[in-house]
C-alpha cells in the first residue's frame, strides 16, 4: 500500500528543495509546500501494513520529534457481494460483501 497524499499541518514550514517527510523507516519523500503551515506528502509503497511515525525536514538531516502517525492497510480484495441486485424504487437491501483486508472500523457499514 501507499501512494496517497497526505496533508500534514504543523508550523514554520519552508519552501525549500530539502523539504521532505519521512514515513517510519522508509526512503524520505519531497513534499509539497503550501503554507508556512500545511504541506503535503505522498506515501511512499510498502508492502507492510501497520502504524508509523510521520517527520518533516526543512534542511534534510533533522527531522521533527512530533510523533505523528500513518497508518499502512493490506489492500482491499472483493471476492463477492450477495444480492447482486435489489429495488432502486424501495432502496434499503442488505448487501453482504465477502473478500479480505476489511478494517474494523466502527463507522464501517
């Protein structure tokens, strides 16, 4: 997994060529400077899925300490979705899908 953009927020960020995130123990990346307060960073891939720290360097050696996290999922397989069909007047059908890499989420419905 990998690849999004994520927006991260902080303070005294520089337009500068060194400005780059670092996702745990992964290949630092360019970053996207927007404001002195927002930037943006692709995930680098991975092929591990877990939590890890999130750092910002404006110079290319020292990175932030703030702790901030990403977390990596597995990706999603669809293997099948029962019914395949139901009322578009009435609405409401349960559909179950079965597959892997689901998160247990509580909002997830």
């Amino acid at each position: 997994s990998g690849g999004e953009s994520v927006l991260i927020e902080g303070y005294y960020f520089k337009r500068v060529d060194t400005l780059k995130c670092r996702f745990g123990n992964l290949a630092p990346v360019t970053a996207i400077f927007l404001s002195t307060h927002q930037i943006i960073c692709k995930s680098p891939t991975t092929k591990a899925a877990g939590i890890v720290e999130v750092e910002v360097t404006t110079n290319g050696q020292d990175y932030s300490s703030s702790r901030s996290v990403f977390e990596y999922h597995y990706p999603i397989t669809i293997s099948s979705i029962w019914p395949t069909s139901g009322s578009a007047a009435l609405g409401g059908t349960t559909v179950v899908v079965s597959g892997s890499g689901f998160i247990n989420e509580m909002g997830l419905s």
